[in-house]
C-alpha cells in the first residue's frame, strides 16, 4: 500500500493539525460542560439588586458620582431605575439613572451628576423599580 503522495509527502494528518484538532475538542467539550452545570443549577428566583456608589469627583463643574449596579439574582432586570437622593434637607434634591437591563451575575456601571457645592455622604441610592421578562 503506497502511503506517500506523487510529491514524496506522507498522507495523513501532521502534528500540527493533531494539535489543534485536541486542543478545539478539549475547548468545546469545556464550554459544554460549563454551559451543563450552569443550567443544572439555574434555579429560578427573583432579581436581587445590590447598589454600590462610587467616589464622587467634580468634574466640568459638577459633582459626578458612579452608581454599579450588580444582579446576584437569578432573573434579568429589565427597566431599572436607580434614585440617588440628598438625605441632609427635607427638600433634598435627587438624580435618577436608568438601565435597560441588568443580566443575571452583571454588573452596569452608571454616573449621577448634581451641583458641586454638594456632599457626597448626604448623598443615598436606592432602587425605585424594574421590570420582570
């Protein structure tokens, strides 16, 4: 049986293409397997989102303060809209944010602006509400 080819190169597969060929099995067969676990343990379960402020910074002549956002439910927020209220005076002022959505384990990231004369710890966020899918 003649193994070569009128060129005088063995026919078959090199090392090169073994290579590739274990390594793209052992990736797809990785990301089956994650892909399985995870929706063995998808349980269904409420949106629960958690509000992180960050460190506000006058910039342009305002005080511009980030909002993360993250969801460790098990559901996608969707609509989500985020107050950000002065707690110093009864007549506070207050900025809103709003996100389309938030993913399950996702986290959004989103600024509130308000004048820079203003204390950033009178400053309290707090969801106001969202929408289930």
């Amino acid at each position: 049986m003649n193994t070569k080819k009128d060129s005088g190169r063995p026919v078959g597969k090199n090392l090169l293409e073994w290579t590739v060929f274990a390594l793209s099995t052992v990736l797809v067969a990785a990301i089956v397997a994650t892909l399985g676990l995870d929706a063995l343990r998808w349980q269904e379960g409420p949106a629960r989102l958690e509000i992180v402020k960050g460190d506000a910074k006058v910039e342009d002549g305002q005080l511009r303060m980030p909002i993360h956002v993250t969801n460790r439910g098990e559901t996608v927020a969707i609509n989500v809209n985020i107050e950000v209220a002065d707690t110093s005076s009864a007549a506070g002022k207050t900025a809103t944010v709003s996100f389309d959505f938030i993913p399950r384990g996702a986290t959004r990231e989103g600024r509130v602006i308000f004048p820079p004369g203003q204390d950033p710890a009178t400053l309290e966020a707090r969801i106001s509400g969202y929408e289930l899918p």
